[in-house]
C-alpha cells in the first residue's frame, strides 16, 4: 500500500541485475477515478484497468471459480461472509518474528517459499528510504531480504508495475503479497501474463488512506509521532502503539478522534471496497478472527502448500466465536447514514466512554462474530457511500453477496441497482 505518487520512484535499494530488493523506476500514474494505484495505470497494460479493476465491473463468481474451483456456497454461511475457504485457524508463529505486525507469518511463508526454491521472486512492499510508513514495491530473491518486508506500511502501493518487470528478469515463478483491490487486478490479469508459478499471499485491507493522511491520524494519537514504531487496530477494541523506547499505549476505539480526520480522510473506493478478506488469495493472512493470534483462511490447494512451509514453525487451533454483532452493525449504520448526508454523528457521552470501552473487549463480538460484524459494516458502507456519491456505480461495483450481507438491517437494492 503506498500513497498516490505523481514522481517517479528512484530505485533506492539495488541496481538491476543484483539480488537484493529492487524496485525499477516507475512512471507516474494516469488519472483514474476510483483508484487505488494498483500500479497498471503506470505500465503498458494501463489500457486493461477498466476490465480488470475491482472498482469498476468485478466478476468475484467467475474468478473464484477460476482461482479455486469453485464460486463462495451459500450454504456454507461463513463464505458468504469470507468467500471459498476449505479451512478457517487461528495460529502463530513460534517464536514470532521480530519487528512483525503480529508473529509473521506472511514473511515467513515468502522466506520459505525463496529458501526451498519454489519460486524465483516474491513481489511485496517494503519501507520507503524516505519514511517507514509509506510503502514501496519491491522484487524480493533472497529470503534473508524478506525480513525489511515486515509491519505494516499505510498508502497506496502500485505493487503490479512490477509485474512486466519481474518477467523481463526471467522470473516466471513467482510469490504476491498484496492487498485486495491489488490481487482482483492480478487474477484478472494471470492467464495473459504467462507466469509458470504463481502463488499468492493475500492480507485484508479495509480503510485506507494516503501516507500523509496517515501522518496527521498519529498526531492526532500521540504528541510524539515520529516516535512511533507499530500501530495496530486490535480485535480487543483498542489501538496499539509502540515508541522508539519500548514504551506501548493502548487507546480505546471509543476514545479514537474520529470527528477530528477530515470528511476525505478515507478515500472512495476504500470506504466502498467489497472485498476486505481477500477472496482471490491462495492464503489470506489476517488478524481480527484471531482473538490475539492471526487468523488464516486456507482457500485452496495452493494454500494448503504455503501452510505446509511452516511445518512444526506454526501453531493452529479452531477458530471461535463470542457475543452477539447485531446492535453494533446496527448503529454503524446508523451513524454512516447520518455522516454520509452530512449531518453531525451522535456523540457517546464522555461520561458513557469509559464504561462502554471496558465493556465491548467483554460483551461485543469477539472471534469470528467480530469478523462477521466488520464484514458487514462494509457491504453497508458500500452501498449508503455509492447510493450518496456514485449511485450510478451501483449496479457495476456491487456484487450479490453484499446485499445478501446487508438485507438483514433494511438496506435492499432499488430499481437498478442490481443487474438485470
């Protein structure tokens, strides 16, 4: 995920041809609306974003089947929610890694699938030179090179610009870490790349937004921003934060200062995103089912074979669930519909603050109810954020799981909002 760049990016870590982490000038993106900065626009195949954009007219039916065989069962409920997985855990490195988001699993499966040969290159992000939180595409060969490839990076990566590039090198078998919007374009694009392998490491993402709009969100959290190392929105209701001297703070979500980002904080197509897990990954690697440890959906065979790296490395144990998500969906909504029209969200009283955030990490939903909920709040956010600023996208940008996800809280498509 790096910010929307309008310079090209210089090759800070290596010259072509070496085996460290290498990044090719880049050219400057084209204008897109609803864009995320894959990196296509950059590239010969711009011409191709209007097929293969997941905010224009994505096919997640036809994909799926195309990826894993098989479409998302709607007997199978969890996968209207999560789309086709074969096996849900919780699990954790052992010992985690250092400098890791959670225990690093992601960096550990590109370092094994580099140490065993199975692929010639991993395509991942790492720290830009200039500042840590904004990311830069990179063309991983070493596995030891996997470790500057750890954390969390806040922006807009055009991680596919390096797709051509990774071809002119000779590697036809290769590894992707990415964020949704960036694994839609890629499948849509696979059989026409000719890749000889690829595997393909999902993470979910859900509001994001530029670096610099990251920057002001940290100084609104703390008077030391430069000083903070890891942030992290945790499942238990609060916001971590690690500082360059090893001090931690822990800030409830209720006392985040939401009302104090500005109203284009969060870009469009994030607010409007229908794809927070990851669905078109071979493995997502995620957290919020997790309930303290990461939270895998194993999707296909090939993801089977990115567990299996690990071997003894890894703990797994069944996912489970707690509490009930419907009053919070429900006043998520609430409160989207009154920010999307413009009107002034209802305040919790600061009296009330406190008590409700010692209460949700206990009562609220907690495992894969949590999940449920965030999913949810999504498929709702899209359709009450496209109704109010796109409505004519509806109909394209809308797939059928989400107004199944959101017919339980009244939203119901309306004359041409679904497709005919």
């Amino acid at each position: 995920m790096s910010t929307q760049i309008s310079r090209s990016i210089d090759d800070n870590s290596a010259t072509p041809g070496t085996a460290a982490p290498w990044t090719p000038p880049l050219a400057a993106p084209e204008h897109r609306t609803l864009c995320t900065d894959c990196g296509l626009s950059r590239t010969d195949m711009a011409r191709s974003c209007g097929r293969v954009c997941q905010f224009f007219h994505p096919d997640y039916t036809a994909l799926e089947h195309r990826v894993h065989g098989r479409a998302r069962d709607p007997r199978r409920t969890d996968e209207v929610f999560f789309g086709p997985f074969r096996r849900m855990v919780r699990a954790a490195l052992k010992p985690p890694l250092p400098g890791a988001q959670w225990t690093g699993i992601t960096t550990r499966i590109g370092q094994r699938l580099l140490e065993t040969g199975a692929v010639d290159a991993v395509l991942c992000v790492t720290a830009d030179p200039t500042d840590m939180w904004r990311p830069r595409p990179v063309l991983v060969t070493r596995a030891e090179d996997m470790a500057a490839c750890r954390g969390m990076r806040m922006g807009y990566a055009p991680l596919l610009a390096l797709l051509k590039p990774a071809l002119a090198k000779g590697y036809r078998r290769l590894a992707v870490i990415g964020i949704p919007c960036q694994i839609h374009a890629l499948r849509a694009l696979e059989e026409s790349l000719g890749f000889d392998r690829l595997y393909v490491i999902g993470t979910p993402c859900s509001d994001n937004t530029t670096t610099e709009n990251f920057h002001t969100f940290l100084g609104l959290l703390t008077d030391r921003p430069a000083e903070v190392t890891y942030l992290e929105f945790r499942a238990d209701y609060v916001v971590e934060l690690r500082f360059t001297d090893g001090k931690v703070r822990l800030i409830p979500f209720l006392k985040l200062p939401i009302s104090k980002l500005p109203r284009d904080f969060f870009p469009l197509t994030c607010r409007t995103c229908v794809d927070y897990t990851n669905t078109l990954a071979d493995i997502t690697v995620g957290y919020l089912a997790g309930r303290g440890k990461q939270w895998l959906l194993v999707r296909n065979e090939r993801g089977e074979d990115l567990l299996k790296l690990l071997g003894e490395e890894v703990t797994q144990e069944p996912v489970t669930s707690a509490g009930k998500r419907a009053s919070s969906v429900q006043g998520f909504i609430t409160n989207t519909e009154r920010a999307a029209g413009g009107l002034p969200v209802r305040g919790m009283p600061d009296w009330l603050r406190p008590l409700m955030a010692f209460l949700m990490p206990r009562v609220g939903p907690r495992g894969l109810e949590i999940a449920r909920a965030r999913l949810e709040m999504k498929a709702a956010e899209t359709v009450i954020h496209l109704r109010r600023e796109k409505p004519r996208r509806l109909k394209a940008m809308v797939p059928p799981h989400v107004w199944t996800l959101v017919e339980p809280y009244g939203l119901t498509p309306r004359p041409g909002e679904r497709p005919e």
